[in-house]
C-alpha cells in the first residue's frame, strides 16, 4: 500500500472544514491547522484524536513562524485553505477581524507557503497545490436572471465578502508573480452538519424547536443557491487533486431557494418530524406549525438580492457534480441537528440548553412509540 500523502487544511475545525477533514482522512494524512474561534468546535472532529493519520495543531495562520515550521515539518503536498471569518452580520458590525483573518491571515500563509514551496524538490514542487477556498458574496448581486461564473467581475458589497475578495486577489496574484501553484474556489451557500447555530439553515432549525423566533431579513425575498456539504467537500478534493494551476472554478447545486420559502420548508419538515404539540417547548403556545414562530424584521444594510452560479467548468474539467438534492439534503440536515443536541450545546455555548435538557427524553419518547 502506497505511504499516504499529507494535505494541510487551514480551519479544519469550522463547518465545511471539519466535513472536509472527515472526507480527507479516508486517503491522506491530514493536519488540521486552526485557531478555534468562536465558530470553530473541536467536538466536530473529537473522534478523530487518535487517528494515526490526524493531527490537530492549534495556531493562527496569521503566526508566521509557526506555519512555516510547521510546514517544514509536516510536508504537505497540498494546502487547502478554509480558515475565515465569514460571517456578513458580523463583518458589518466589526470588520476588523475579517481583515486580519482573511486578507492578513491569507498573506502571512501565502508567504510560508512560498517559502516551503520554493525548496521543495523539483517533483513534488510541480505536484504541490496551494487551494483556497471563496465564496459567492465575491461577485456582489445578480438581477432575476443570469449566473456567475469564473470569468464575472469581483463587486463585494460586504465587509465580509470584501475580506474575500481581497484575499483571492493576493492568492492570484502570488501564482502570477511568483509562480505559487494556486487554485481558488468560488462556492455558493452551504449547509449540512456541523454549521455553526448563527447561520441560517441551523439557526432556523434551533429556533423553531425551542419555540424561538425565527428572523427573516426584509420580506424573506432574497435568493440563494444552496449547496449540501459533502457535494461541496467532493468538489474541493477534485479541485487540488485535478485542478489546473493558476486557475479558478466556481460550485453551486442549481438549487435557489427564496429566504422565506426555505424556512417554511424547514417548518414544514419540522411539522412532520417533531410536531408543536409534541414539542415540550412549543405545546400549550396556540400554534399549528412552526411557520406561525416566522417574523419578519429590518433588512440587512447592503443585503445583496441573488447569487446563483454556473458550475459548467467544474462539472466539464474536474468531472463534478452534485449528487444530493435539496429536498433530501435539508432532511438530513433538520435530522442532524435533531440527533446532535451535545454538538449543539456545545457550539452555541448554551444557548439552546433548555431545549437541550429536555431533547433527549422527547426524542427517546417519540422513537419508542
């Protein structure tokens, strides 16, 4: 059996890190490298410490000695970099740590990547891959029709998506000047399991079981294309694995869903899956279904109206596409954070504990029937 090579994944403990960490770790030696913010959980990949081909090391990619050591040490083959601030309401409070994360944080990486890189030997020098992995936000909003693409000009609207934009800037930028194999990634929004609860999908999912609100932006008409994680974690292995350097592609599922259809879908499978006169936190409240908890309040500043992309260069150079539908993947969803109530403790600092101390009793009761 051939030794196993090594990926270095940045923010390998946040959301589409950590589900990328679980896809990686069936064919290579992965490092985890992760500051664990807020929005990072190490209870995500807590299985995983004993793994022999897993490590986790726990440093910022903005500590340039560190990375560069660690690099040294390690020798990937490949850097997949998800490690990020990336959340819009809080770049518009405050978006100094978007900057420092994402656009320092990126530089400081890109320069050790450089450095290691530029002693590597000749074959693994052509081989070794640096991916860094963007969002949508990067292009700003479309009208009714039309789609992104790798070719569509850059118009953050953001701080957040203006962090991003800067960072993919300096990665195409390093390929051109300096000769760093890069591939960056442009994806829609995500969702599946392991999402932080300030997100939209999970927040939804949360609220409505624990009888709470749920937030609409505005009158919930704003368009996203969603895209289920694991589809989106095949598309990051295809991209450095296959990819072409110096290139870009872009990944959504062809799944726009408007805000407020979306959280009527989640009430509606919540209706379906734990029903409010069950539910000890919604019983006895006068409601029918969880759509009666829909509020609608003060629109996001800037809130761009429809991303949707084309991912017809990635489905024609990298052989993706994705395999799970809407419908199918929000199920599993609403059933992950239905099945996970100590993952949800723990990523929301408790913030979900009354709804937690009674989850298990409730569920335990509903699958005995």
């Amino acid at each position: 059996m051939p030794e196993r090579k090594t990926v270095l994944v940045t923010g390998g403990s946040g959301f589409i890190g950590a589900n990328l960490v679980r896809r990686l770790i069936q064919n290579y030696r992965v490092v985890n490298l992760d500051r664990l913010t807020y929005a990072a959980n190490p209870l995500s990949l807590a299985d995983l410490d004993t793994h022999p081909a897993y490590e986790f090391v726990h440093a910022s990619i903005a500590d340039r000695e560190r990375v560069s050591a660690l690099l040294t040490r390690t020798q990937p083959d490949a850097i997949l970099h998800l490690a990020a601030e990336s959340h819009v309401d809080r770049s518009i409070e405050d978006a100094e740590d978007f900057i420092q994360t994402n656009v320092v944080g990126t530089y400081v990486l890109l320069e050790a990547a450089r450095g290691y890189w530029n002693n590597l030997p000749q074959g693994r020098k052509a081989d070794f891959r640096f991916l860094h992995v963007s969002t949508d936000e990067v292009f700003g909003s479309l009208g009714a029709n039309g789609y992104f693409s790798e070719t569509t000009p850059y118009a953050p609207n953001s701080p957040y998506s203006a962090s991003k934009a800067s960072s993919d800037h300096f990665v195409r930028a390093y390929h051109h000047t300096h000769g760093l194999p890069t591939v960056i990634t442009n994806c829609s929004n995500n969702y599946g399991p392991y999402q932080f609860p300030e997100k939209m999908i999970p927040l939804m999912i949360l609220n409505a079981i624990s009888g709470k609100t749920l937030p609409v932006y505005g009158q919930g008409t704003n368009v996203r294309d969603w895209i289920y994680v694991e589809d989106h974690c095949r598309a990051l292995q295809l991209a450095f694995e296959k990819g072409i350097a110096g290139e870009t592609y872009v990944f959504g599922a062809d799944t726009e869903q408007v805000n407020l259809d979306l959280v009527h879908k989640i009430c509606a499978l919540l209706d379906e899956i734990a029903p409010v006169d069950e539910n000890p936190l919604t019983r006895g409240r006068g409601l029918n279904t969880y759509a009666g908890l829909i509020r609608f309040v003060t629109d996001r500043p800037g809130h761009d109206q429809r991303y949707a992309i084309d991912s017809a260069k990635a489905r024609r150079e990298l052989g993706w596409s994705p395999r799970e539908d809407f419908e199918s993947g929000l199920r599993k969803t609403v059933e992950w954070y239905l099945s996970n109530p100590k993952w949800v403790a723990q990523a929301s600092g408790g913030a979900y504990s009354e709804w937690m101390q009674k989850n298990y009793a409730w569920r335990a009761h509903k699958e005995a029937k």
